[in-house]
C-alpha cells in the first residue's frame, strides 16, 4: 500500500502545511441514487475500504452494479482470529476468507428480498471458484427468501449450481454460513452442506416451507420461531444450527474466532499455531478433584477439559444441542485440538442419537482437515428405551464408531471414570486405532456395571450382592485389568493429564497413515 506519514511528523521543507490531522473515525461517503450518508469502517479492513484494480480505491459502502436487492462481495478479507481489537502477535496467524452475502438491498430500488436468480447464482459461483483455487475458507452471510419465482426454472439451476460447489468444496476449505434473517426453500440447504451454521437470536429463522404454506397444506398455525427459529435448529430440537448469538456483531466476531482455529485448507501445513502461553508441562491438582468417587454422581466434563487445554482457548461447537456430549475446539501447545467429552451432567452422559450425530460429525471435520482428536471418557453405554430404539440408536451410534474408526488423525483418550459396554468401544478406544489411550486410577472399564453384571451372573441369589460387586470390580473393572491387556497405554494421576496429552501430541505430529483405496467410505447415514 502507500506509504502514510504519521500524525506526529512535522511538515517537509517546501511543504506549506503542518502534521497531518487525524483520520476521523467516522467518514462520510455517497452512494449513488441517494444522499449523503455516514458510515463507520469495516474493523479488520484497511481503512474500511478495498482496492479495485490498477490501484483506485472504492468506499465499502458503494453497491456494486448487478441485480437488484442482492450484492455479492468477493475479496480476500483479513479476518483476524482473535474478537479483541488490540495489536497482535507478530506470528499470529490470519486468515484469508472469500465471503459471499446476499440481500444486500441497494438504495431506492425495488427489493426482491434477497431471493435467488440467475446473475446472483453466477456472482457466489465465482466467488466459490475462487475460494477452491486460491484454497480459502468460505463464508456465507444469508438473508434470503429463496427462488426467484419470476425466474423460474433459472433461479432453480442457480441453487443446483451453488450446491454442487458446495459439495466440490467439502473437506476442501472449511465453509462457514451466517444466518441473519428469514431463509426459506432454497436457501437453506447450501448453508445445511456447510460445516457451522451461526444464527441470530430474532431474526433469524431457517425452513423448507415458511408458516403460511404449512397452514395451507396442513391446517396448522405455527410462527416462525416455532417453526425454524434459534430456538428449534440451535438448541436441543433438530441441531441443525450449531451456535446462535444475540445479534449480528456477535455472530461474526463468533466467526472470526472460529476461524482463528481452523485451517485455511485440508493441506495440514496450514493449521494455525499461537505463541505458547501455557506451559505444557502444568500441572493440573484441580482435576484430582473435580470428579466424584461416586460413580452415580454429576460434574460438569466442561470443567476437565478447560483443565487440560491452553488457557482460555474453548470454543463450544452446539452447546445447547445433545449436552451429554461436549465438541469443541482448543489448544495445546498453541495449536489446534478437536475436544469430545461425554457430560455425566446431562443423561449420566449416555450417548443417544442426538449426541451420536453430534459428535459424528465433529470428528469427521477434524479428520478432514487434520485436526488432532482429544477424548474425554465417562459413559455408561447407550441411552435405552423404546424412543431411542424407535428413532434408530443402532443406526446412529454407529454413525460416531464409524467416524472414530475412519478418522487418521492423531487420536489420544482420556477415560476418566467409567467407559462400560459398545460405548467404551465407540469413544476412540485402542480398538478403533487410538493411538495413545490412558484412563485415571478410579476408572472403570467392563461390559457393564458392578452391580448390573452381579444381578444378572447370580439371578436369584440376592445374598452379598455388595461383596460381590466389589469383587467384579477387582477382576474385571479395573483400569489395571484393561492395562495388562494392552487396551490401555498407562494409569496416570489426574493431575498429569495434560503434560502427557501434550508430549503424545508433539510426537504425533507428523503421523501418516496409509489407507485401503476406495472410491469413498459409505458411513451409516
């Protein structure tokens, strides 16, 4: 860019005027067809403004020429990953993120609210293009009522277009949507390809088919947060959305932390890495007391991992939605982790069919953009009931074995107080190629409880059931039984949990790991 004088410099000698002024926060700009208005910059931009070609510069503000109500922007923007606004570290990492938005009205013209047609569909296909040439992430700001009907079958190819590039960039370049407002029909299945879908608490909502369709064919009276609000898609309904934030500012500084995690591509060289503000060789006592010698008794599994990553680096994926189970990003060493933990706070942490897709898919993004995986264990096994027989728990849960055992990335679990039944096997166990697994001195390891497994050996005989549970427990629930075997690498205390996380990652690194060819797996959908 242009060299810039700073404000304190005096005036050069033939120069008539003295130190530069400084640049008003607040900048006016002219839109053209309308009047004068005053817009703040763009946080993030160089002075809230891009370069065009052959070097002029264009205010933000300015529409660009192209159909009416909609505006598709396409540049390499400087999305820092940090949500503060103050200098950062020399080495920290930026990422460089192709953003599509839609309904952006232009001033006195008539609106189509936002819907879809055919130059729109070519204007995000471009900028899709890009992001697959250059390797950039993708980010979608949506605000869209769906196909342009006076379009016809148009508007419907543009979608089709949008969805195959979708799908070409899958485990290419992350893809991240932002819903900020009503996005029906259409609309709504690019950002459901997407990896993370964001929402805004009120105004955003997301549906097939909108409230008055529903009525016509079905009779029913239902409003459009009842329909497909943030209440429905981000919390513990569908789980289609997996944040929702309370306006538009949050849901993108939510992005751009997000971002900060995430590579730029599925080429590993590019995972992001922070300046090291924790030692990796802490010690952590809280954690020999955080969990409860009662197996029957809660605690928050949020609280262990906070323990055992860097400092202040979680970032929850759907926290609202299946809360047995907790996904998440974090950092060790500076760099980044994908956290799954099953939460003994909701359901004792059984996995059901919500927390099995939930976690299913979390992994596989890790696995396809070569991001470690860090298991927390305490599961009693699989949710029963005719509910989750009914709704497909076989189906399901395999869907997160499937996920756990295809996934060649660096994969080291932590059981820390009980792993019983397929569940031990489905959460990353030494069976499913783990590659480092510990369990803490109070774990249990077995096909069932002690309790479970006594009344069921000795049917009928309901003497010294304590006695003979205590025994079960010592001949076949014990972490050292597991350990002899080989199921388990080592016992280690709770406090040591993340000095040897750290060291089974650093000596992971590099790890490769050669796979059957195939066309391409067929998970359990």
């Amino acid at each position: 860019g242009r060299r810039t004088r700073p404000d304190t410099e005096a005036a050069r000698p033939g120069i008539p005027h003295g130190p530069r002024a400084p640049r008003p926060a607040v900048r006016r700009g002219h839109v053209p067809g309308g009047r004068r208005t005053r817009f703040a910059p763009v946080p993030g931009l160089r002075d809230g403004r891009e370069r065009r070609a052959g070097g002029r510069r264009r205010d933000r503000a300015r529409p660009r020429g192209g159909e009416e109500g909609v505006r598709v922007r396409a540049g390499l923007h400087r999305l820092r990953a940090n949500s503060d606004r103050g200098p950062e570290p020399e080495n920290t990492p930026i990422n460089r993120s192709l953003i599509s938005s839609t309904n952006v009205k232009r001033p006195r013209r008539k609106n189509t609210g936002g819907s879809l047609g055919e130059a729109h569909a070519r204007k995000i296909g471009k900028v899709m293009d890009m992001a697959l040439r250059s390797r950039s992430p993708v980010v979608g700001l949506n605000d869209s009522g769906g196909a342009r009907i006076q379009e016809g079958t148009d508007s419907l190819a543009g979608y089709a277009d949008i969805f195959q590039r979708n799908v070409d960039a899958s485990g290419v370049v992350p893809q991240v949507s932002v819903v900020m407002g009503p996005c029906a029909g259409g609309a709504v299945y690019s950002p459901a390809m997407t990896d993370f879908i964001f929402m805004v608490d009120d105004t955003s909502y997301m549906f097939v088919t909108g409230p008055e369709v529903v009525r016509t064919v079905t009779n029913e009276d239902v409003t459009k947060e009842d329909l497909g609000g943030v209440s429905v898609h981000a919390g513990g309904t569908s789980g289609v959305a997996h944040g929702s934030y309370p306006n538009d500012v949050a849901a993108m500084r939510a992005v751009r932390t997000l971002l900060g995690y995430l590579p730029d591509s599925n080429d590993r060289s590019t995972l992001p890495v922070r300046p090291v503000t924790d030692d990796p060789d802490r010690a952590a006592p809280a954690l020999d007391m955080l969990v409860p010698d009662d197996p029957n008794q809660p605690y928050d599994m949020r609280d262990v991992i906070r323990e055992v990553i860097d400092h202040g680096s979680m970032f929850e994926i759907q926290p609202d939605h299946a809360r047995n189970i907790v996904t998440a990003f974090g950092r060790m060493e500076g760099r980044t982790v994908g956290v799954v933990g099953n939460n003994p706070q909701t359901l004792a942490g059984c996995l059901d069919i919500s927390s099995s897709e939930k976690a299913a898919r979390f992994v596989r993004f890790c696995d396809a953009f070569s991001i470690p995986l860090v298991t927390f264990v305490d599961v009693p096994g699989f949710l029963p009931g005719t509910g989750q027989e009914h709704g497909g728990i076989i189906k399901n849960g395999a869907k997160l074995l499937f996920a756990y055992a295809e996934a060649t990335v660096p994969k080291v679990t932590v059981i820390v107080r009980k792993a019983y039944g397929g569940a031990y096997d489905v959460m990353s166990s030494k069976h499913l190629r783990g590659d480092a697994n510990y369990a803490w001195p109070g774990a249990e390891i077995a096909v069932m409880g002690a309790r479970g497994a006594v009344e069921i050996i000795f049917r009928g005989d309901g003497e010294n059931v304590e006695e003979r549970a205590a025994e079960y427990v010592e001949r076949f629930a014990n972490p050292m039984v597991a350990a002899q075997r080989g199921y388990i690498d080592d016992v280690i205390e709770p406090r040591d949990t993340r000095r040897v996380v750290c060291d089974d990652l650093r000596l992971l690194r590099d790890k490769r790991m050669d796979v059957l060819p195939r066309k391409h797996s067929n998970i359990p959908l």
